[in-house]
C-alpha cells in the first residue's frame, strides 16, 4: 500500500503540469445487438445508423473523462437466421434506443496538439438508455409487444414474470485509435460494446406459458405475437405446451455501436489570434497581422 500511495504521489506533480483540455463533437456510425434473435456479434445484415454527441475532459494527456448522448435503432428477424430452429421460431423485433453514458477514457499515447498526434484508447463507464420493442403485424403496422406481456408478464398464474421496465443501465466497454487532423480536429473510429440488466430488448427471454391462459388475461394478440411460426407456410401443428424454451434467459442482451467521432480540441482556441499566427499556414498568418 505504501508503494501504491508513493507511486501516485510522484505521479502527480506530472498531472498537475500536464495541460487540461476539451473534446466536444459527433458520432455517427451503426448498431447492432447480441440476443435471442442475433446469436453473432456482427452480424451480415440488421445493423442500423446511429448517431451522437460527445464531451470529454481530460486531466493530462492520458487520462480524462467522457459524456455522450446517442441514439440508434436494433432490429432481428428469425426468418434471417441460419438456425433452422431459430427460422421456425419466426419471431422479429425493432426498437429505438436512446442513450447517455459517462466514464473514464484511457490513451495509451500522451497524445496532444503540441506532441504525440495518434493514440490508441479504450474506456469503460455506465449508461442509462430507453427501449421499448416493437413487431409488424401482416398489415405491416406497428404493434408493441411489452404491453401485451408475450410471456405472462404480470399474470397470476406466473408470479415470476414481471413486466420489464423500458429504462435500464448499460455498461459500456470499447476502443479506437484517434488522430489529429491538422492542429484542432480529432477524428477516431470507435467501437464501444453495451452490455444491459435486461434481457427484454427483443421481449424474447423465457419460456412459453399456457396459450388458454395468455389470451384470458392478456387477449388473443399477446397469443399471436408470443408465437409466430403459425405464419408459416406449410406448418402443421400446436402452441408449444409451458414451459417449452423460447428464448435463453441465462445471458441478458447486448448492444454494439461501431462509429467515427470527430471532435474539437479546445485548447486550440483559448487565443484565436496566437493560434492563427503559429499554427495556420502563411497566407493566413499574414492576413492577421
């Protein structure tokens, strides 16, 4: 302990000296999410646009702190998978997800205006975020699926099922390599991994539960939306009886953004006419004096 407290202690007369700066910028990029309807990280089909905003804090050039707001779109459908069960399954989602995260950012490179230009990175932090899935119906209209309680959510008969809430936490965990473009833009391609305290993203994570009792309590909707491979042609058989798997409640769902950043560096700013005369090209250096 002693050589830990020691360690921080020589470290910080090179934080104090090191100078703060400002990043504030966008993301814009895709996403896709891991589950019960999407057994492959990146998958060939599926991922949607998602974009954000993005302010970071950094102490010295290593370490710093980042906030960011995002919004995207996640969507699967059984009839894509390459599992023959998961096709008969027949089952399709789509949600909106908005987002805010805060953590801690880590260049391995002391990267700087002045000095280092390129740096790899990763960071790690926590989020909130909104979802609330949602199928097509054969008329192609939207029809949400939380309130209809697919899997005897709220239903006496099942005291263990309980409506799952639309706002959840995430952990977010990734990378990327960021680099200067000229003296005051950074651009970095990143991706950054969400892992959720829901497994209800894609409202698919238990068991079946009675066909009687799904439409007795919940209308004959929940019924036809709990199980679709009816839509199939040529299928020829029953609701599956309690009990039997519909989706894998022992993981909860991820989702992944892959996205380019660009973000202003502040300090680049804090004289516009200095800046101007040491950092532009000639032609514009003679125009301020």
């Amino acid at each position: 302990m002693k050589r830990f407290i020691l360690s921080l202690a020589m470290l910080l007369p090179v934080c104090l000296m090191a100078q703060p700066h400002h990043e504030v910028g966008l993301a814009a990029g895709i996403a896709s999410y891991y589950g019960d309807l999407q057994d492959k990280w990146f998958p060939d089909y599926g991922t949607k646009p998602m974009g954000g905003i993005l302010y970071k804090y950094f102490m010295n050039p290593h370490v710093g702190f980042r906030l960011g707001a995002s919004y995207s779109r996640l969507t699967a459908a059984d009839s894509l998978s390459e599992s023959a069960v998961r096709r008969a399954r027949n089952l399709r989602f789509e949600t909106h997800i908005v987002e805010v995260h805060g953590g801690l950012e880590v260049n391995f490179l002391p990267i700087e205006m002045d000095r280092m230009k390129v740096s790899p990175y990763v960071f790690a932090g926590v989020g909130i975020f909104h979802f609330n899935p949602f199928t097509d119906a054969p008329d192609y209209s939207r029809v949400y699926l939380r309130p209809l309680g697919t899997e005897g959510q709220n239903i006496p008969t099942y005291p263990d099922r309980k409506e799952y809430k639309l706002v959840n936490v995430s952990f977010p965990i990734g990378g990327g390599l960021k680099f200067f473009i000229g003296n005051t833009i950074m651009l970095a391609p990143e991706i950054g991994f969400r892992y959720t305290n829901t497994d209800y993203l894609d409202d698919v994570s238990k068991s079946y539960v009675n066909m009687d009792t799904l439409g007795a309590y919940r209308g004959n909707q929940a019924v036809e939306y709990s199980f679709r491979t009816d839509e199939r042609r040529g299928w020829d058989g029953n609701y599956p009886n309690y009990k039997y798997q519909r989706g894998d409640n022992k993981s909860n769902d991820w989702y992944w953004f892959g996205s380019l950043t660009a973000t202003i560096y502040f300090p680049a700013f804090g004289n516009v006419g200095q800046y101007l005369q040491t950092h532009c090209p000639a032609f514009f250096q003679r125009q301020t004096r």
